[in-house]
C-alpha cells in the first residue's frame, strides 16, 4: 500500500518519459569515444 502510494507520487512528479529519453540519448552519443578513454591500466573511474 505505501509502495503504492510512493510510486504513484513519484510518477506525477518525475517526467520519466523525458527523463529516460535524455538518458538514452545520452548514453548512444557518450559510448564512441570510449576506446579513446579507457585504455586498460585505469587506476579508478
């Protein structure tokens, strides 16, 4: 029943639609120079 209520809460309150489509958006465009960053002896992210 709370969870209900905290989900419901939560729902009108966070754009998620928008939210994940920034973050999709995001996450495509971000992933390319990835080879050109990581290079195998990172000590920490």
């Amino acid at each position: 029943m709370r969870r209900d209520e905290f989900l419901a809460t939560m729902q009108a309150i966070v754009p998620w639609a928008a939210l994940c489509a920034v973050v999709m958006a995001a996450n495509a465009h971000d992933k390319h120079p990835l080879p050109k960053l990581a290079h195998g002896n990172e000590q920490r992210v």
